[in-house]
C-alpha cells in the first residue's frame, strides 16, 4: 500500500469514526433519544415526540457542534505552537491568550464589588463572559505581538508568554482573596469549562471566528514546514520569518481567544493531540498533519464529552477533568509504545 493510499485510508476512517460519535453524543444524555429519531430529524423529518425535537435542535445539536470546533481548534493550535517553538511540551495556551480570557472573565466576576461587573452580567446577560473573555485575550495578545516584533529569538516569545502567564494568575489570586465564596463559586464553574452553553446565535459567531482561524493556516503551511529544521533554514528558502511568525502566533490567538471565550480553557487536547496525529501518520508534512490533527482533536472531544454527560443521569462532569483524565494515560502509553517523542 502506497503512502497516499494510506493516508486516505486513515482520513476515512477518522471521519467515519466522526460521524459516529457524533450521532452518539447527541443521543446521549439525562433523557435517551433513539439513533433512529436523530437520523430522521437531521434528514428533514419530524422527531416521533416534539421534546425530543427541541432537546435534539436546542441543545444537543449545538453542544456536539461546539465539541468539533473546539476540539479541532485546540489541536491545531497546539500543533502550531510545537512546530513554532520546536517544543513538544507547547500547546495553545503558552502566550498566555487563554490566562488573559481568564483575567478578564475574572475582573467580571470577582472583581464585581469594585468594577460593577454585576451590573454587567445583567446587561449583556448570556454574551457576559465571552465579551469578558475576549477583551482580555486581545489585549494579551497585543502585547505579545508586539513583544514579538521586538525579540529576534523565538524561544524568548514562549517564555513572554509564560511570564503573562503567570502575571494573570497571580491577579486572579488576588482577586479571589477579596472576592465572596459565591463570586469564586462561579468563576471555578467558569474555569471546569463546558460545551453545552451556547445558543445558535452564540454558534454563529463563535463558527464565524473560527472559520477565519482555520483559512488562516492554509497560508502558513510552507513556513510551518520549514521551522521544523530551523529560523536560519526557514530564511534560506525565503522565507520572511517575522512575517510568518507573527501570522502564526495571530490564527493561535483567534482560535485560543474565541474558544476559551464560548467554552471557558479546556485542557491537554491541544497538548497531546497533535503528538496523536504524528504517531499515526508518521509525517512531519502539515499538509497532512493540519486536517488529521483537526479530525482527531474533535474526535477526542467529542469521546470526552459523551463520558462527562454521565449518560441516563442529569448531572454532567467538568470537561476539564475527563480530557484529562481520559487523554494523559493514551499519551503516555503512545509515548511509552513507540519510545520516543516528535517534535
């Protein structure tokens, strides 16, 4: 078998493993829906029960959508970032993009005696958080654009943004220090991060913003593959590496920014997907890696999600908690198996 014949196979195979989980996930939940009723009403038919019906298109429909999204962003995020740093250990959340969402969600809620975040929440009602969100991770993100065009090394970019990182935590501490055990109670349900809050209006947007940070590395496609053997190899092949690095670091900020936005910061998917993706198609050509790490990172997701709902019970676990709990052990067995890392 040809190497091209065997990567359509493993493209496949993935995305029919994607449609199953993601028929299975939306039948999944406090109240069991036959496969047979979703089948018939995501063709254009009518659900044997209206329930049903407005449990399948208002909720579920919308959470499993968001599922893919998120997962394929965090995944393509974090393999941008390894390739960028030449660092396995990267992921989407080393600018610190996601601690900026957090600082701004967190001067929303804990910080709502001084800065009338209160007042705020009732204003913007659902839209909140994500506006909260997204105002911090975009004024994060200036400053590491900006640090990135004042720095020559690209180590030191990744380090920046582990220091903001950091700067971020140590607010919200503060914050948590003076703010009341209801105002922690909320941010930490904020910070387990979730699927299943987004309206299709919320989806709307949060898909827009999405589709511009998945055209956007179409773009950078022959940069990534050329940091892989280094700046001064990327520079022999013409390359503008301030150009491209600061292409890549804007499409990791827009997928990150919007995802931590809508979904709050999930973890380990953009860690250890794209280590998965490697491993399985045994490439290092992100024409190849890109589509692959998207399938695998919803397809993670979209497993983790059918866990969390604790299927016949209506209490739904933190997502947070079974990506990781689910993802660490097959990373470490993969990483064990085959007895070494890619970068």
């Amino acid at each position: 078998m040809n190497v091209s014949k065997t990567y359509t196979t493993h493209f496949t195979l993935l995305f029919v493993l994607l449609v199953i989980l993601f028929i299975t996930n939306i039948s999944l939940g406090s109240v069991s829906i036959p496969i047979k009723e979703i089948f018939n009403l995501l063709s254009g038919g009518v659900a044997s029960k209206s329930s049903w019906e407005t449990i399948i298109i208002s909720y579920r429909l919308p959470k499993a959508i968001t599922a893919i999204l998120v997962g394929s962003g965090l995944s393509i995020s974090g393999l941008l970032m390894q390739t960028l740093f030449r660092n396995p250990l990267a992921g989407p959340f080393v600018l610190g993009i996601s601690s900026g969402a957090s600082l701004g969600v967190a001067l929303l809620i804990l910080g709502a005696s001084v800065f009338g975040g209160f007042f705020l929440t009732s204003m913007f009602s659902n839209w909140a958080l994500a506006i909260a969100a997204s105002i911090g991770s975009f004024f994060v993100l200036s400053a590491v654009i900006i640090a990135a065009n004042r720095v020559r090394n690209t180590m030191s970019i990744l380090i920046i943004g582990l220091m903001f990182g950091s700067l971020t935590s140590a607010v919200i501490s503060v914050l948590a220090f003076f703010s009341q055990a209801e105002q922690i109670q909320q941010y930490l349900f904020w910070s387990f991060g979730s699927l299943g809050n987004l309206t299709w209006e919320e989806l709307s947007i949060f898909g827009l913003i999405y589709l511009v940070g998945i055209l956007g590395t179409f773009s950078v496609i022959k940069p990534l593959n050329s940091f892989l053997l280094g700046e001064n190899y990327a520079q022999s092949l013409g390359i503008n590496i301030k150009r491209s690095r600061n292409i890549i670091l804007l499409i990791t900020s827009i997928l990150t920014g919007v995802i931590t936005a809508f979904s709050g910061p999930i973890a380990f998917v953009g860690l250890a997907v794209p280590h998965i993706a490697k491993m399985l198609f045994s490439t290092s050509n992100h024409k190849i890696l890109l589509p692959s790490a998207a399938l695998i990172g919803a397809i993670v997701l979209l497993i983790c999600d059918c866990i969390a709902q604790l299927p016949t019970s209506e209490y739904t676990l933190p997502i947070n908690a079974i990506t990781s709990l689910f993802g660490a052990p097959i990373v470490i067995w993969l990483l064990v198996r085959k007895k070494k890392i890619y970068v």
